[in-house]
C-alpha cells in the first residue's frame, strides 16, 4: 500500500495542547528518558531489539528488518495493533513517535491503518526531534519567563505554599524529590532527561499564556537525582527572592506531618500496612546516615539512637510524638546553620520576607494568585 500517512512537525502545539503520546519505542528507551502523557506500547521489545541490533552490525540493515518481522508476527503482532488500536481510538488527537521518526514508527503507523482504518500521525523526527526542540526551548525560556523564588528555612511550609499559589511550577514535583536528606519518596525518581523535557514544557506553556511572573521554590542545582540544566538554575538563582518565616515549631509541625505521617502512608500504599512500615524505618535511618559526615560522628550516633526510639515508640505503641525530639534537633542544628550561610551569599536578590499572610498579600501584588 503506497498512501502516505500523516506526520507532524508543530511541537509547539504537541506540547501546549499536551497532545497524548504513543511511544513504540522498546521499554528501555522509555525509561531512559520519556515525554509526560506519554504511553509506551513498543513495536519490538528490549530482547527483540538486541537482536536486531546484533543482525544489523553483522549482517546489515535488510538482514536487520527481515529478523523484526520474523520476530514480530502472528499473535505478537496482532497484541501489539491491539494495543496500538485500543490507544488510538482512546486518545483520537494523538500522535505515535520512534526514536528518529523512521522505520519503527512508519511500520506502526502502517500496520495500525491496515488493521484499523486509522490514519494516526506520527512525529516527523520522533523522540530525537521533540527532544532536541524542548532542549532548544530550555534556553529560551531561561531568558524570557519571569520566576519569584520562594525560599526560607527548613520545615517552613514552602512546598505547601507553592501548591496554593498561581502560576508556579512544582520542581520537586517534576523531580519527584523533597529536596533534601529525606527527600526520597518510596518510589523513584525520573531520569534527568524526563524531568528536563518536563520542566521545559512547564515554561513553554507559561510564555504561550502570556508569559507571567511565576513562583517556584527555591532549590539547589540538584534535586536528589535530578539537576536543573545551568541556564535555568542562574536565572533562578538572579530572580528576586522571597523569605517564608515560621516558628521553629511550626516548622517541626511541617516536618513531622511530611515525613512522618506522609511518609509513611505513601510507603504503606505500596507496600502494605506492615512492610510499609518496615521500609518507611528504613528510609528515615538510611536519610540520616546520608548526613552522617556532615552531622559529625557523635551527634550522627545521639541523633540515630533518638530515631531509632521513636521508631520503636511508634511501631509499639502507635505513639508518634517522639519523632518531634529529633526533628526539632536537626532543624535548630543541623539544617538553620547551613540556611544562614547560605543566605548570606543571597542577600542582594531578598525581595520581601514576612510570614504567611504578608508572603501572600505581596506575592498578590505581583500578580500571582491564592488559591485556599
């Protein structure tokens, strides 16, 4: 059949409209890196594209396509149309895509109109075109969107904040990391190419609604795995910044609600009530010793027994008080010391600094929204 099938090339609309996405690239070439509202229903998987690969460096590119068919046919064939198709009829304004835009996808999109009737498009250039657009737009959007820092202490509610307020772009959430020790969740984080291409989609979609001043929560370059690309860090790091301030007990009632109750209720979910519990220990324990070097070994030993003991209180007895006992230390101690060092180098940007309520009133000033 000679039809030529529609491709598209407008990754700015792709992006901005958040298009759904069908990746038939084999699974490892999604984890390495992926686009959000994407789904990966692959045209050959991981085995089958090693072998490939080892037919085309031995025997070149024919010998190459005649083992995919080989390996793709009968009843693998027609699951893998079925999932195409069931895609597809799911998501009728969407687009498929393979790493360059050729053979992969051209054969899906071909078998999936033989099967179907439907013309689905596919990404002119695929993954390594829209990936190479999004990288180009991380410079651009380095010099033109308008960021408020929003920094403070440790425990100072700043993510709980940010999640109130309008427009904002969540950097730990695209990183999926509390940013810090503790920051692990019980599942992974992203590649750095993932939170790359969705931290870009992120600013591109705030130029095309006009490009507004937006908040976003003060970081380090790295965000557990993650890292912010250079461009995008200085001009966080040039943008005015704003001060969140608490009480040292509010922000150990920050802290304990976060890591604590949280915490353990997202590992509970994946794991089971009583597992959960185990690996969420774990996680506080194995957080600590991260800072081991930095605490010093006696305080590292004082604070490990203190956790160590509110573990048990709360695994015997139901009893989480006593985690406040080393959260309050490892603010007041560990983390305020370091804040006020690093502050100093910041000095310059601090636009404002106030509790809650004034943050609010001034960030409304400069247009950004509250939303209770």
């Amino acid at each position: 059949m000679s039809e030529e099938l529609p491709q598209v090339e407008d990754f700015r609309r792709l992006v901005i409209e958040g298009v759904p996405l069908l990746d038939v690239r084999a699974p490892v070439e999604f984890y390495q890196g992926a686009f959000p509202h994407a789904e990966n229903h692959c045209l050959i998987n991981d085995a089958e594209r090693e072998q490939i690969g080892r037919q085309y460096k031995h025997l070149g590119q024919n010998a190459a396509i005649d083992l995919g068919h080989e390996l793709v046919t009968g009843k693998k064939k027609d699951e893998r149309i079925a999932a195409w198709r069931a895609f597809a009829e799911s998501h009728p304004d969407g687009v498929l895509y393979c790493f360059r835009g050729g053979m992969r996808s051209k054969i899906a999109q071909r078998w999936l109109y033989e099967a179907s009737g439907i013309r689905y498009p596919r990404i002119r250039g695929g993954y390594k075109a829209l990936r190479r657009f999004l990288i180009d737009e991380l410079e651009v959007s380095a010099r033109e969107v308008h960021p408020i820092v929003i920094g403070g202490r440790t425990g100072v509610g700043k993510t709980l904040l940010l999640h109130k307020l309008s427009p904002m772009v969540d950097l730990e959430g695209l990183a999926w990391h509390r940013g810090s020790a503790f920051g692990n969740h019980a599942t992974p984080q992203p590649r750095q190419i993932s939170f790359e291409n969705a931290l870009s989609i992120e600013l591109i979609k705030l130029r095309a609604a006009g490009n507004p001043p937006f908040v976003v929560e003060d970081e380090h370059r790295n965000v557990g795995s993650c890292f912010m690309p250079d461009a995008i860090r200085d001009k966080f790091r040039d943008s005015p910044l704003v001060l969140l301030e608490a009480s040292l007990e509010e922000r150990v009632e920050n802290t304990h609600q976060e890591y604590i109750h949280e915490a353990l209720a997202e590992h509970a979910a994946l794991y089971g009530e009583a597992e959960g519990f185990n690996q969420w220990a774990d996680y506080l324990l194995a957080s600590l010793d991260k800072i081991k070097k930095r605490l010093g070994a006696a305080r590292h030993a004082q604070l490990r027994a203190v956790m160590q003991g509110a573990i048990a209180q709360q695994r015997d007895h139901g009893e989480f008080d006593a985690h406040r006992d080393w959260i309050r230390e490892l603010l007041g101690n560990y983390y305020d010391p370091m804040y006020d060092y690093q502050i100093q180098s910041n000095e310059k940007q601090i636009a404002f600094k106030g509790e809650r309520a004034a943050v609010i009133d001034y960030l409304a000033q400069q247009g950004i929204r509250y939303q209770p």
